[in-house]
C-alpha cells in the first residue's frame, strides 16, 4: 500500500444511518490520518432518525472525535414511510450491546444545513459519503444547488448490479427511498457506486473480533463486538466490515475495480422499486435506439475489491498492530 504521508487529509463528510457496519465506517473515518472528517449528518434508515443520532454520537465519542459535528436529518423517504433494518442491526441498531449514551448533543442545525454549511467552510471540495438512504443529500441539492460545485465526488453506499438485499431486485438504502437516489445520481456529480457487488467481500474472522472485543482501546473493542455480533447473527465464522469498505476504497481508491456504465433508478417497478439498472450493453445501437435515452452522467460502479488490503488498512488504522490470520499477503 503506498504511503499517504506526503498527501493532506482528504476532506470528507458522512451522512450515516448508523447501525452496525455505519459504526465501523465512522470508527475507520475519525481514525485513519488520511481523512479529514469535517462533519456526520443522519438519517433514518437502519434506525429511526433519534436513535441514529443518539449511535453516531455514541460512536464518535467512544473514538475520541468529540469535535466532529452531529446533526440530525429526514426522519423518512421523500415519499415512503419508515422501514428500519432492526432485523439486522437490532433494536437499538447497535446490536442492542446495551452502550451507555452520550452525554453531548448534536448541532442545532438540521441536517441538510450543516451539510451547507460545512461544504461552504471547506478549504477545498469535499469527498461526500452517504452510507445510508439519500434523503439528506437530495434536499441539499435541490434546496441548495450551488454547494455541489463544493462537492469533489460522491461515494455511496448502495444498490447492485446483480441482486439486491431488501427485495430481490433493490438493495436497502436505495429501496428505502428510490426518488432521493435518483435525484442524486442524475445530479452531474462524479459517483461511485460501492453495492452490494463488492459489499459482503471484505470480512473480519471471529477469532480477529474476539480479539478486538478483549482490547484496551475502546474503538477497536467497539469494532470486535459489532463485528461479533455479526458473526453469530449470521451463524457463520467471519463477518463483513459493511460500510467501513466505502471508506476503505475513499482512503485507498486503488482498493476498487470499477467500470462507468449508465446507471437508472426503477421508480415505479411493482417488483422492481428501487433497483439500480446498471447498463452494460456492449452494442451501441441498442443504446442509441433506446427510447428512454440515457442518464446526464454515468456512475463509477465498483464490480471488484481487492479484500486483503481492505480488510488490513481496517485492523490497522482501528487496532494497530493487533494480528490478523485472515491475511494472504
């Protein structure tokens, strides 16, 4: 992996559902020396949108990022009712650990305002990172337009080329609310799509979880009994790290292969709701004849990850120095 010593922090911000995997992602965030975590907004998704707030400022103390701003966003789709995720993340969405709270609060500011704000105050365009539904980022582009020039790239967690999770056409975040995706990716933004193509290939083993559970450190003991949690909920002996693989491939880009194809949100799809319609016609002609002609940009869709790597710039940005048997290199 090359050194990132030479290179300033990039600048990020997250927009979070936090649940289990939201968790890793913002402990890798306010770890790694390579990002520059200027902000958190939240949405309701995998939680409803208190609860969300109440696990991200959880998380952020417990790594230490007390100064990172917390604000809470939409407490629904732009048209769909609530649909949390408890079945996976738990009641609490932090695997009901039974975590005492925070004791701080979040801003004043809604959500899609320090979203503009911290956009605004950047020194340079920010790296933006939704791992949730992109209700929040769909009212700040069409509430306030002009920050997109503030906006470098936008790398999401979301939807599949191939199958989904919450039905079997549409992944969850993008199912959750259809129309704020949509918006989203026809905006002109450079996107990456990190879907459930790569979503569940990079894994933690039990014996590295039951060995982050018995640190000192707090953040790398959160992490082992998150990642814990997944393992016996899945029955299994490894885990994915979830959402902490986007941030993963924002530290590290090289981590993904990714191919640029036109990419549509179904909209209205009795079966289909929420699918992302990755275009990987090879011939031009059926692209030119097509009556619905195409999306205004295409998107980055990661198809690969180079797992060993991910999974090793995980364990050592979160627990340095902890080993890790899973590792091939």
């Amino acid at each position: 992996m090359s050194s990132r010593a030479d290179v300033s922090p990039t600048p990020v911000i997250l927009d979070v559902d936090t649940g289990v995997d939201d968790a890793l992602a913002l402990l890798l965030a306010t770890r790694s020396p390579a990002i520059d975590l200027l902000a958190v907004s939240c949405v309701a998704g995998n939680a409803n949108v208190d609860q969300v707030v109440r696990n991200t400022l959880l998380v952020l103390d417990t790594a230490g990022a007390v100064d990172v701003p917390v604000a809470r966003g939409a407490d629904r789709a732009l048209l769909d009712p609530l649909r949390d995720a408890r079945h996976v993340h738990g009641e609490d969405g932090m695997a009901d650990l039974g975590l005492p709270p925070s004791t701080r609060q979040p801003s004043d500011l809604h959500a899609v305002e320090l979203l503009r704000t911290a956009l605004e105050q950047a020194s340079r365009p920010v790296t933006l990172v939704p791992l949730a539904p992109m209700t929040n980022i769909a009212l700040l582009l069409r509430t306030y337009p002009h920050v997109a020039q503030r906006i470098e790239r936008i790398v999401f967690m979301g939807g599949a080329a191939a199958v989904g999770n919450a039905t079997a056409a549409a992944e969850f975040n993008i199912w959750h609310d259809p129309e704020a995706a949509a918006i989203v990716l026809t905006s002109g933004l450079p996107v990456t799509m990190y879907g459930l193509d790569v979503f569940y290939d990079v894994t933690v083993d039990a014996t590295v979880a039951a060995a982050l559970s018995a640190s000192e450190d707090p953040a790398a003991k959160l992490a082992g009994r998150l990642i814990a949690h997944q393992v016996q909920r899945l029955g299994g002996t490894a885990a994915t790290i979830g959402d902490a693989g986007v941030v993963a491939a924002v530290i590290a880009p090289d981590l993904l292969t990714t191919v640029s194809h036109p990419v549509r949100i179904e909209l209205a799809g009795t079966w289909t709701r929420g699918q992302t319609i990755v275009d990987r016609r090879a011939w031009v002609g059926d692209v030119v004849a097509d009556p619905h002609g195409l999306p205004p940009a295409d998107v980055d869709v990661a198809l690969g990850i180079d797992s060993d790597r991910a999974r090793r710039l995980f364990l050592d940005t979160v627990a340095p120095g902890l080993p890790d048997p899973g590792d091939s290199t």
